[in-house]
C-alpha cells in the first residue's frame, strides 16, 4: 500500500431544490461574481432566472459559450479578462464538466499576471486562484469535486489536464432533477467517461481490497443506473445515483494508496479530442475494450479476471484468459448497447492521422510510465485497431 497525502475541501450540498442554499453559499465569497455557462440550455431549464433571481443582490458578469472540450481561446482568456477588468470577487459555473473546467482555468488566470497558458501547461504554478461554486447540470467528468479540469488549445493541437490544489471548488450544488432533460447521447458519454475514471484507477499494480470493493461498486452502479435513465429519464433514483457515482470517480479517493495507473485511456483520447473535437466519453467507449485487449499478458490477467468475476459476475472456475476475454467482450458490448459508438470512424476518424497522434501521445502524455507501458508503437497500434 501506497503513501498518499490526501483533502478535499468541496462541501457537496446534494439533492432536490438544494439551489435555494445559493445565496448563502455565495455571500462569504463577494459581491462581483462571474457567471459561466455554455451554449443556453440552462435558460431551457429555466436554472439561469432561477440563479439570476437568488443572486438579485449581486453584481453578475457573465460568460456564455463554453464549448465541450472547453477552448483556452476564446474562453479561458475572455473569462479572465472579464474578471480582471470588473475585479470579480468569485466565479460561479453553471453546466456540465467543461463549464467548470473552463472555470477553473479562468479562475487561476484572473491571479496571475502572465499568460494563463503558463499556468496550463505547468511552465509555472499558481500561487491563488478566484474561489469556484458550481450548479451541476451533466453528471459525467467528476470536476465538481476535484482540482483539475482539462483545457484544449486549438492551434497546436493540445489538451492538458490540468491540475491544481487551488481549483478545487468551495461548493458543488448537486440536484440530480437537473439533468433529467440530458440527451440520451450525452447521458451515455457521461456514463462512459465516469466508467473509465474508475477503470484507470482500478487497473493498476498495487491495490487494496477496499478500494476494488469502491470500484467494482461504482462500475455495477454506473452500468445499471444509466440504462435506467436512458429508459426513464426523470428516473429521480437513476439520476441520483449516476451523478453521486460521478462525482466520487475522480477525486481520487477510490485509489488511495493504490500505486499510480498514469491514466493512459484519458492520455490517448485527448489526442482524439483536440485533432477532432469529438466527445470525450465517446472517445474513451472506443478506445477501452482495445486498450484492454492490447495489454492482455501474463502481467494483467489477475487484473482482468477479478475485474470480470465482480463486475460482469463470469463463472471464476474458467481458464484465466476466457474469463480476461469475456470481460473485454462485456466492456464492449455494454458501451454498444447504451447507443455509444464503437469505432472511431464512426466519429469522423480515419487513419490519416493516426501516426501523427500516435506520436503526438507518445510525447505528451509519458505513457510509457502507465501501469502496462505504452510505446509509440503501442499506442499506434490501439488506435489502428478502434478504427
């Protein structure tokens, strides 16, 4: 078992009509608040009046247009400049994982005086950050109660996960009635993303019992939950459990003292994502069950066997490699059978530049430190095969 320094300072105020806790949750925070969200459907939802109304006595900016994977420009350098320009006090991030991504870049940036990218891609560290509140509306990434969020930059073809212990946000408002309206697609995505946070801790050389029984748990739920939900919406139960599952997956508590997996799904789907702006749990649905296939060896098959028996509930008395296969097999035919695509040409990716971010991956991402060592080679070879 692993040393580990562990906090999590987000207070998680969860459950129905737990908006109404908004103004007291904001008042020890400032005055100046920069409101951030995406493309409107919060207005749809009718949660842009509803903040608006409890946040009367304060003076609101705001910033609209927040992209999935979220763009350094034009919205992280728009966020901080507004921040910088009125001198806000807080941000306040209405939205799925990529508004609040995005929050967290900006609020890094509004402190500091050079180029945000500086702080994005580590050439140097925060010293403070804006605090952060959020109203979850998309249960999928987990931002809501950690410190890193992911940042792409279009021009070069980058996307940085970037962490920091000074993004964590003050306060996450979770009512799961506000993601009853997701679309079936990005409920699915969600699900996928969520599944692969936990994957990539589960999937490692030194783990604890403890922290399997948290994972196998988390996997059965997350599988379970999004089928219902896709059946019933405004399953409230589902819901629930979909997005208290989603937030859990990537605070990094289901892998305490766990030795480190170097994430090397999430390594290569960035790449996915910033060449072609697909959606990021769909790119991770697609990459998975091969990525498993791949490292199968004598090494991981004890992984994949106990991975099989308690999430998939496959017979433990096989051969170790039939149940390591019909495990891959389950992965893959659950991805399919909640509607995610399976093949990155269904995604608009062919093989053209399939090499270019083979290596791309390979430079940025030190996946030969993974918990099964990816070469350029490897990861050439994982992509080739999702095609």
């Amino acid at each position: 078992m692993q040393n580990f320094d562990y906090q999590t300072p987000t207070r998680l105020i969860f459950g129905k009509g737990v908006i109404s806790n908004l103004p007291e949750v904001m008042k020890p925070l400032g005055k100046r608040i920069l409101l951030t969200y995406g493309s409107g459907s919060i207005k749809k939802l009718g949660l842009y009046d509803k903040v608006k109304e409890l946040l009367a006595e304060f003076e609101i900016y705001e910033l609209s247009d927040i992209q999935p994977n979220p763009k350094y420009d034009p919205s992280v350098l728009d966020g901080v400049r507004i921040c910088k320009q009125h001198a806000v006090d807080a941000i306040l991030a209405v939205g799925g994982g990529s508004v609040l991504d995005c929050s967290k870049a900006i609020a890094a940036g509004a402190k500091y005086d050079g180029d945000p990218w500086d702080l994005i891609s580590y050439k140097v560290s925060a010293k403070d950050a804006l605090p952060i509140v959020d109203i979850l509306t998309l249960a999928a990434t987990g931002s809501e109660y950690d410190c890193g969020g992911v940042i792409s930059r279009t021009e070069t073809n980058d996307k940085i996960g970037y962490v920091d212990p000074h993004l964590f946000p003050v306060c996450s408002i979770l009512d799961p009635t506000y993601t009853f309206s997701v679309l079936r697609k990005q409920t699915a995505a969600g699900c996928a993303d969520a599944m692969n946070h936990v994957m990539e801790q589960y999937f490692t050389e030194d783990t604890t019992l403890l922290n399997d029984g948290f994972c196998e748990a988390e996997l059965k739920s997350l599988m379970t939950n999004t089928k219902i939900a896709l059946e019933n919406p405004e399953d409230y139960r589902a819901r629930a459990e979909l997005m208290l599952c989603c937030t859990y997956g990537c605070n990094g508590i289901l892998a305490l003292g766990n030795s480190a997996s170097g994430w090397p799904c999430h390594g290569m789907e960035h790449a996915l994502s910033a060449y072609y702006d697909i959606t990021h749990g769909e790119g991770l649905a697609i990459l998975t069950p091969r990525w498993m296939k791949h490292i199968l060896n004598d090494k991981t098959v004890g992984r994949f066997v106990k991975y099989g028996v308690n999430v998939f509930g496959i017979d433990e008395n096989l051969d170790k490699y039939e149940i390591a296969n019909k495990a891959i097999e389950e992965t893959y035919k659950f991805f399919e059978s909640i509607g995610l695509p399976m093949h990155l040409k269904e995604v608009g990716i062919d093989e053209s530049r399939i090499e270019e971010m083979a290596h791309h991956i390979a430079v940025n991402e030190g996946l030969e430190n993974a918990y099964a060592p990816l070469t350029e080679k490897d990861i050439t070879a994982i992509l080739r095969d999702s095609l």
